[in-house]
C-alpha cells in the first residue's frame, strides 16, 4: 500500500484496525478496486461509530448530522469533508447519495427505541448493508441491471453481521431484536438466507459482496440455533475457514 496517498493510507487502516475480516477481504481483491473500496469502508466505519459518540442521543444525533452535512457538501459541490480522511473521499461524489442513505439509516442507532417489527429491522439493514454494498458495486462499476439483486443479497449479509452483534448490542443497553424468541430468530435468519440465494451475481459484483463470504455459513448456523445469537457465534474451525474464504476470494 505504499503507492497510496496519505489519506488513502489512513483510510486503509482504519478498515484494518477496525474490522480485520473486511480488512483482509480487500486484501483478496485487485490494488485497483482496492484503493476505491478503502475510502467507501473508512466512512462507513466513521458513520457506523458516530452514533455512539455520546451516551446522549441528541449529542449523538449531532454527530451523525455532522456527517450528513459533510455527505450533502460532497454530493452538491464535491467538497471533501474536513476530516483526516477527507481528501480520500472526493473520489465517492458519485455514490454520495448512497452515503447520505446510509447516515439517515444510522440516526435510529442513536436512540435506544427498538425496531417495531422485523419489517423495520429489514428497513434498517437495506438502508446500512444494502446502501454500503451497492455503493462498492457502483465503484466497481457493476452493471445496472445488477444492483436490485445485489443489494437483496446484501440485506442478507447485513443481517448476518447484525445477528453477530447482538450480545454486542445487547451489554450497550439497547434491544436489537424485535422478536427474541427462538422460533423468530430462526425463521428471520432463513429470511435472510432467502435473500442471498435470490438471483445469480457476475464475478465483480461478488467482489463488491466479498467482506460478506460468511454470511451464509452463519445464517445457517443460527437458523439451526437460534440460541447462539446471544453468545459468540460458532465458526469453522481455522484450516476450513481458511479454505471457505479462499474458495469465495478466487470466485470473486
């Protein structure tokens, strides 16, 4: 990465300092497609973290208004928003709407309101996963009549990652789910896996989807117990987590 501008560099670590496995995801892909790919998973990590800047919802929401007025800057004028990050972030107007999307999704992280149903969940997951993944598949240049499919997928692998968060979410007070009962996770998690089957991918589109390559294997594991979502969820062991995550980086 030493071809990269300062920013570009920060952007970099950031995304490995603060999610390893998309880290190493990026990693598996073409210099080219990673340097566009950095700077889109930078802020969104910037706009994941805001809303639990402060204890306070309505401080918190502030940060996140912060972020939307940057994006709102970006889109209308291609103004970098005056962050360490900033100048990374010119090359992401064209998707700016997207990121706008996925702010005003990450304003209900600030208040400690449930989600009503699992319709709301679905919402929130297609306005977060759905808005992110779109975008890189925008980056990457991923045909148009593509996206619809795509971000359907993507709301599977929000979903997963969600589902993983919970005891996360859970000892921050809030309450992730809006149906904790066995039965309920178990049918949200084959929703899910609905979703990712939905449809057929070409090969860059599936890059765009690459920090999600686990995705099925835990839905599928929560599908049969629902009762690990409060726990760590079971992965595979190394040396077969290794090989799944080599088999999906080269069908990318």
């Amino acid at each position: 990465m030493s071809d990269l501008t300062e920013a570009e560099a920060h952007c970099a670590q950031m995304v490995e300092q603060s999610d390893p496995e998309r880290f190493r995801a990026l990693m598996a892909t073409p210099e080219a497609d990673r340097r566009k790919l950095w700077p889109l998973y930078a802020v969104n990590f910037e706009l994941a973290r805001a809303p639990w800047a402060s204890k306070e919802p309505m401080i918190a929401e502030m940060r996140v208004q912060w972020w939307v007025d940057a994006l709102e800057a970006l889109r209308a004028e291609g103004t970098a928003p005056p962050s360490e990050i900033g100048p990374a972030l010119a090359g992401l107007r064209p998707v700016a709407g997207l990121l706008l999307e996925l702010a005003e999704t990450r304003r209900q992280d600030c208040w400690p309101d449930g989600f009503e149903d699992h319709e709301a969940l679905w919402r929130y997951l297609d306005g977060t996963a759905g808005a992110l993944y779109l975008a890189a598949a925008q980056l990457l240049g991923v045909d148009a009549r593509e996206w619809s499919v795509l971000r359907g997928q993507a709301q599977g692998v929000g979903l997963a990652a969600y589902l993983c968060a919970v005891p996360e979410i859970e000892r921050r007070g809030r309450h992730p789910l809006p149906d904790g009962r066995s039965a309920a996770i178990a049918g949200l998690a084959q929703a899910g896996l609905a979703r990712l089957a939905h449809g057929n991918l070409s090969r860059q589109a599936r890059r765009a989807l690459l920090p999600g390559w686990e995705s099925r294997a835990i839905l599928t594991e929560i599908s049969r117990n629902p009762a690990c979502v409060s726990q760590d969820i079971p992965r595979k062991n190394g040396l077969k987590r290794q090989f799944s995550f080599l088999r999906h980086a080269l069908a990318a």
